[in-house]
C-alpha cells in the first residue's frame, strides 16, 4: 500500500543527517552561519526587494519611503518595495492582522490582500539571499520560489517557529529538492519564538 505520510524515521533521517543546532554555548558560529546571518553594511552591486502586506505598515508607507530614500545607497544600490504578500501562486487572500505580532493570512481575516510568487514577480533576479518571517505562509511562499531557488541556490533565512510542523516541514521540503542544502537552526529567544532554519550550499 501506498504510503501518504512521512515517519518519524523519514523526518529524522532527511533531517538529523544534515542539520546543525546551534548552542548558545557555542563560542563561535559556523562559518556558513557567520556568512548569512552576520553581514553587516552595503553589499557592493546589490539589490533589495522587500514585500509587506501588514495594513498598519502601509498605513505608514511614508514612513518606509522616507527611510528608504534616506537610505539609497547605503544599504543597497537599488531597494524596491512591493505592497503585496508572496505565496505559491498570484491570489487574493483575507488577511488578519492580529494584535502585536499574531498577524497571519487567515480565513477569519477581514482585509483582502493581493500575494504574488516570486518566481513570477522576480524573473530573472539573481538573489544570494531569501528571508522569510511572514507569520506561517512560509511553505506556500518557498514553492512560489521553488524555480528562483533552484537556478540560484540562494541562502535562506526562514522563521520555522509560525506553525508547529514547520520546524520540520520547511527543512523537509528544502532537503527534498536535493540541492545540496546544509541546515542551521537557531532560536532567538528562550522558547520555540524566534527560530529561524538557516540553509546554504556553500
């Protein structure tokens, strides 16, 4: 018979084999953590494109633009803001946006927001790095950058700590393209808040 759920055996051994939890007690990073996550200041011949959907951030829009503006040239060469969530396809989704940071796309939401992948909104960017902290539409966001992801082997930085399966269904699906991803997970705060997978192939 078919099987149509993973294991736990399945999950341990795509996972365990290539992921590294990091300790606070750890006196220094891996070098491939150091390389994604610590970077500070312009990165030369650089590109930023941003998406947000929160309605109480684009009620303040003038806010980002002047920050923006002010910061041409610092942080990149070029900074692009788009005012629309990323998901697996273009659709319109309900949106709600919680109190402090429990916002998510939800069914029970009452605003109406445009989403777009990246694959179609981004042809032809050549990203080095993808970031995700978009309050759990993080695995329908990756396959909407599964194309982008797989022609540039960026490095990926995304929240796992949404929902409680994405601690292992987000690591899953990345293991799964068979890009040669090596897996870094750390946690920012003292619970499971805060934890973000770091993935790279270098």
């Amino acid at each position: 018979m078919a099987r149509n759920k993973l294991t736990i055996d399945d999950i341990q051994k795509a996972l365990l084999s290539n992921t590294h939890f990091i300790k606070e007690a750890e006196p220094e990073r891996p070098l491939e953590i150091t390389h994604i996550n610590t970077q500070t200041g312009k990165v030369e011949n650089s590109t930023i494109s941003n998406f947000q959907i929160d309605p109480r951030v684009l009620k303040r829009i003038k806010i980002l633009s002047d920050y923006l503006t002010k910061a041409d040239g610092l942080l990149a060469d070029s900074i692009t803001a788009f005012p629309c969530g990323v998901y697996s396809t273009e659709k319109r989704l309900t949106f709600d946006g919680g109190v402090s940071c429990n916002s998510a796309i939800s069914e029970l939401g009452n605003t109406t927001i445009q989403c777009v992948s990246i694959d179609n909104v981004l042809r032809g960017f050549n990203p080095t790095r993808i970031k995700m902290d978009i309050e759990s539409a993080e695995v329908e966001a990756l396959k909407g950058a599964e194309k982008t992801i797989k022609t540039y082997k960026p490095d990926l930085s995304i929240c796992v700590y949404h929902l409680p399966n994405h601690a292992w269904e987000i690591p899953l699906y990345l293991h799964n393209l068979n890009l040669g991803y090596r897996f870094y997970m750390r946690s920012y705060s003292e619970s499971i808040m805060e934890t973000v997978l770091y993935a790279t192939t270098d």
